[in-house]
C-alpha cells in the first residue's frame, strides 16, 4: 500500500527545497570564513549563526517529507559562489541568494494550493513567514552598510557594524519544531 501523501511534483520540489536550504547553508559557512579571514569575527559569527539555522531549514523541510511518507533524496550540494569582494558585496550577495530561495518557497506554495494539497499548503506558510524576516534583516544591514558609505565604507563605520553583529540577537527564529540537534 502506497502511503505517499505527497504528489511526485511536490515531492521533488521539496527535496529541491531541501537541498536549496543546504546550499543556503554552505554559503553563509563560506562567506563567514570570508568575513573572518579579513579580521570581521562579529560578521563572521553572524554568518556562521546564520548558517546553522539553514540547516534547521534543511532539516524541517526534511522531516516533513518524511512524516507525509515522502522519500527524502539527499543530493550534492552545489558549491558556494565566488567569496564576496567587501563587506557591502557580501550582505548584497546575501539579499539576492534570500530573494532566490523566497521564489523557490513561492513556487512550492503554489504547487499546493494547484493540487489542493492543503497540509503542503499549511506547512509552507512558516517558510514564506521565514522569508520576510530573512529579506527584511538582509535590507536593514544594506542600508546599515549604505548609510556608513557603501562600497567605500569607513574603517570606523566597519568596525562598529561588525561589533554589532557579533552581538546582535538572531531576530529571525529558527525551525520552531525541527532543528539539527531534535531532528
């Protein structure tokens, strides 16, 4: 007896997710170690923060997968992109990479409102909640960095941000049921 709840289209288009979320991941790692191999520990941090709570991502989008008795295929993860070029290139690199994975969470809403699959449906809702406040706290530190002057921010206006950052509460929460350390 078959117990898939999901359709094939949905299924694949959440293991994409899955593996998206993984990537998102890889790439808040990498430029964190881009950060901190140019003296931005608080930016660094802020990052790697960041990147474990992709994870979380990864893993909630997962574990749903398998409670609707879905096959969770676990794929290579594309390589990061090319390090950012200054600080003000990384959180622009940041915004675009989140405004990509929101299009992504967008595509799978639809997919489940077209098939009617309302617990798809239901569980997307957090992710699309999870967008705004990633591309929300992905614009305010732009204009942070555009108000200090941008691509030629000062040396003081830097090191205030990054001080900043490093101990600036993750105002975007992560996975509420699912996380690495509670699969």
């Amino acid at each position: 007896m078959n117990t898939n709840r999901l359709s094939a289209t949905l299924e694949t288009a959440l293991n994409a997710q899955m593996t998206k979320e993984a990537h998102a991941s890889q790439i808040y790692l990498a430029y964190g170690a881009w950060a901190d191999s140019h003296g931005y520990g608080g930016i660094a941090n802020f990052l790697f923060r960041h990147a474990q709570e992709e994870r979380n991502h990864m893993m909630k989008v997962l574990e749903y997968i398998l409670k609707r008795g879905g096959k969770a295929l676990i794929t290579a993860i594309p390589a990061p992109p090319e390090n950012p070029s200054s600080a003000n290139n990384c959180f622009e690199k940041i915004f675009q990479h989140e405004v990509d994975n929101t299009n992504a969470v967008y595509s799978i809403v639809k997919i489940s409102l077209e098939e009617q699959d309302w617990a798809t449906y239901n569980f997307m809702q957090w992710f699309v909640k999870e967008q705004i406040e990633e591309e929300t706290l992905a614009m305010n530190l732009l204009d942070k960095i555009k108000i200090a002057g941008g691509e030629v921010v000062s040396s003081n206006a830097l090191y205030t941000l990054d001080r900043d950052l490093e101990n600036m509460p993750d105002s975007a929460r992560s996975a509420e049921e699912v996380t690495a350390e509670q699969p």
